[in-house]
C-alpha cells in the first residue's frame, strides 16, 4: 500500500476488486488503443463488452414519438415538479408495476411478480451487493458454478467480506451442474470451516450463453430447501433468448414446487441487457423473502435509479405493443448477429459452445493453444489482445478450469465492425495454420536427414559381407534397368 499505508480503510485497499484479471486488462487495452473504422482502422475492437446496442434505435424511436415521456421536453414539463421533487426508495407506482409486467412478458406469461416486491438498485452490481449484504456476514460463501461472471468478485466480494466458492462444471456435459459437483463444493467448504450461505446462479449463463432446464433448477432448489441456504438466481439476459429451448426463470420452478421454502429464494434483474441501457444503471431485487425486501429497500437509498428514469420507463414499459415488438425483434437481431458470427468461425475450424441466449459466444480454443494450461491459455490470449488486437476474455478470468475456452461478446457492435474482427481472426487462424503445417514439414526433414538410409538385405548377403571385408559395397539386389 506504499504510503496509503494506515490512511484508507483496510476495505478500500484490500484488493478485493478483481481489476487484476485479465478480464479487466483487456479492457484497458481496448481504451488505450480504441477501434474506429476511419480514425483507428488498426485499434483494438471491444469484444469483452456484453452489451445489447442491436435494438437500441427501436427504443430512441419510441423516445422521440413519446416525448411526453420525458419530463426534458415541452410535453412532458408539466409533469417536471413533480418527478424532480425527493421521491422515496419505493420507487414511483408506474415503474414498479411496468418491472412487474415485463418480468412477467420476458417468463412467456407463466407467473406473475408482484409489484411490491420489486426493489430497485443502480444496475446489476447493485442488485448483486445488496442480495450479498441481506444474505450472508465477512467470511460466509456463496457457491457459485463456473465459469462465472469475473466481476462477481467486485459485487458481492469487495466491501461485503463474502466469499465465492467454485463449483466446478466441465464441458463434457455442456459446463451443466450437477448434484454431485455441488455437494463436493459444499463438502470441501465444510471441512474448510467455511459456512455455505447459498448458492449463485446466472440463467441465462454469463459466459456460456446458454439456458438451465427445468431438472437443473429443480435439484438446485432441493439442495438449498435441504440445507437451509439461499439461492440467488441472476436473471438479468432473461430476454435475450434467441432459440429454443425456452428460458425456465426460477419462479416457474418454486410456484409448481409445494415443498419449497419461498423465503431461500431471490432473484437478480437489470434492463442493462435485455433493453440495452446499462446506462440507465436499472438494477432490480425481487426475493420472496419479505425481511429481504425490507432490508433491500432500505439499503436501496445508496442506489436508487433516478425519478426521471423511473418516469421514462414507466411509460414504456407500459406500452405494451411496443413490449412485444421490441422483445420479438432484439431476439432476431441476436440469433442473426449468433448465426452470422459462429458460422464464420466455423470456417476456420473454431467451435463455439451450442448457445441460445445472451450476446456473446463461448469460444473453443483449445486446439491452438501451446500447452494445455492457464499460461497457455494467456500466452494465447495475449497474442489475440496485443497483435490481432480483438479484446476478447480468456476462460480462467471466468474461473472455467479447462484452459482453451474464451468468451467473444458480439451483440456491441455494427455489421461492419463485426465483418472486421471476424476477417482477423479468419488470418490469425490461417497464419497458425500456415505455421504449424511449416513446422511439421522442417521436423518431418529433420527427422529425414538424421536417419541412415537402410535397405533390408536378404540373409546371405550379410553373411557374404560378414565374410569378406573386402566387399564394402556389394551390388545392389534390385534388378538393373536394360536398355
């Protein structure tokens, strides 16, 4: 800490942000050499931001035929006292019941959310750290399935004290989890003198875009009922589904389950993904706990999402025409954006985890690795970072334990941009190809010259050899040519 040392709270230094993972680096190699087409044709192009911009000029064209939705324009001034005024950490009624009603859309209509249970946040880290700061004391753990999240460890870990257990997931089954996985960790926690507070899960999957079925959930919410711990469930690409299967949301799970202790339950949202906007910093807690809600909402007075927020989306959200339109078109947009970037990788012999949800692939890069390790995973990741210049993460900031798999985010960017990165990893493949085969070629002479020509020579011409030093070179078995 240098000469900080006894100045800052031990919080504020302990280090427990996570900015030292390669996750985060390549972010800053993103800002110190950003991609633009005509300025920076040469820079770096964000590919570790899991941002939704494929919709975004749907909602501005709904902002600009709505403008009484904005207490910022003629239409809506009327109404500026009143929202610019001290609004309380409730929310406004409007917003809250249209958070309600799009949960409610994005689950196919299946349960219903009660808008009094809705606790707003600034954005998804939020929503995280309060859930973390409700649920669990310094030195409890969460157990959470990888590969996860690398930010997690800045949202519940850093000025909570909470730990993050891994639960460790393998690509032979899809990274599923499994009842066996989760009672190992759970085990290893135990005789580590470590006490488990729940479980964190996100579903739709960040990084693996994909969604948990029913069964998974369904052995989830019967380990936590049986051990008394939380399940926090992080939603928030709950509308990101681009093919099937459907997204099972946990709440379709604990309303068909009667054994279910309802109170172990929470649940994560954000508009950061679904809509796009991570600026609007929307994060939501909803748990069917009410001691929960209370304390959520209390703690939501150092986060709340502005009035003039509140007022704009609530008008929106309860335009529902517009809902559907909106949620019908991003999820064509994403399965194009997905068809359009997995098929192109495939043409160089790159495989992507079979996904239907979220703005991002899982890329498999195994084969190209030197060795089959974390250095090896980053030597590669930083060839791709430094010298093909695409940031995109390497599986071990994800926690993934397998070394080869990267997360590509690719719904944060135009077509064009997307035709750039996809032609530079299309000649960063060739050229480890072109490599390899040239290298195969110089061991395979190698191997050539250093050997002994040898022509396996019948019986009686070794003896005859043996016999007569004389005869050093004795006359060829093969037939002789006649002319």
């Amino acid at each position: 800490m240098g000469r900080n040392d006894g100045l800052l709270s031990r919080i504020a230094t302990n280090g427990r942000h996570g900015e030292d993972s390669p996750y985060f680096d390549g972010w800053k190699a993103y800002e110190n050499d950003p991609f633009h087409p005509r300025h920076n044709p040469g820079g770096v192009i964000q590919m570790g931001l899991s941002e939704n911009q494929l919709s975004l000029e749907l909602i501005r064209e709904w902002i600009k035929n709505h403008p009484e939705a904005s207490i910022c324009s003629a239409e809506g001034l009327p109404q500026f006292m009143e929202i610019a005024n001290f609004q309380d950490y409730h929310g406004l009624p409007a917003f809250l019941q249209g958070i309600a009603k799009l949960m409610e859309k994005v689950r196919g209509g299946r349960v219903k959310f009660d808008p009094n249970r809705v606790v707003m946040s600034g954005g998804g880290t939020g929503a995280q750290e309060t859930l973390a700061f409700c649920l669990a004391d310094p030195g409890d753990a969460f157990l959470v399935p990888t590969p996860y999240y690398p930010a997690f460890n800045r949202d519940l870990r850093w000025r909570t004290g909470v730990e993050l257990l891994p639960v460790h997931c393998k690509s032979s089954n899809h990274f599923r989890v499994t009842k066996t996985a989760l009672e190992s960790a759970y085990e290893k926690a135990r005789k580590d003198n470590i006490r488990v507070k729940g479980v964190l899960i996100t579903n739709p999957s960040n990084p693996l875009g994909t969604t948990m079925d029913k069964h998974t959930l369904q052995t989830l919410v019967k380990f936590v009922n049986e051990r008394r711990i939380h399940l926090v469930c992080d939603e928030l690409y709950g509308a990101t589904i681009f093919r099937e299967p459907r997204f099972v949301s946990i709440s379709e799970v604990i309303e068909e389950d009667p054994n279910c202790d309802k109170n172990l339950i929470h649940i994560a949202y954000s508009l950061s993904k679904d809509f796009g906007l991570p600026g609007f910093r929307v994060g939501i807690v909803y748990s069917y706990n009410d001691t929960v809600v209370s304390c959520a909402r209390r703690m939501s007075s150092f986060g709340l999402v502005s009035s003039q927020t509140q007022h704009l989306l609530g008008a929106m959200l309860s335009d529902e025409e517009f809902l559907a339109t909106l949620l019908t078109e991003s999820a064509k947009r994403l399965s194009e954006r997905h068809r359009i970037f997995s098929s192109g990788l495939e043409e160089v012999g790159i495989r992507c985890l079979d996904g239907n949800a979220g703005v991002f692939c899982w890329m498999d890069l195994r084969h190209l690795l030197k060795e089959a390790t974390e250095d090896g995973e980053l030597e590669l990741w930083r060839v791709i970072v430094n010298n093909v210049k695409l940031n995109v993460s390497p599986g071990s900031s994800f926690h993934c334990a397998e070394p080869g798999w990267f997360r590509v985010c690719i719904a944060n960017m135009d077509d064009d941009t997307t035709r750039v990165a996809l032609k530079r990893i299309r000649t960063f493949v060739c050229r480890i190809n072109r490599a390899n085969a040239e290298a195969r070629m110089v061991k395979k002479k190698k191997k050539w010259d250093n050997s002994v020509l040898r022509i396996d020579l019948p019986r009686r011409f070794e003896v005859e050899i043996s016999r007569s030093p004389s005869l050093m070179s004795p006359q060829s078995p093969l037939v002789h040519a006649t002319t």
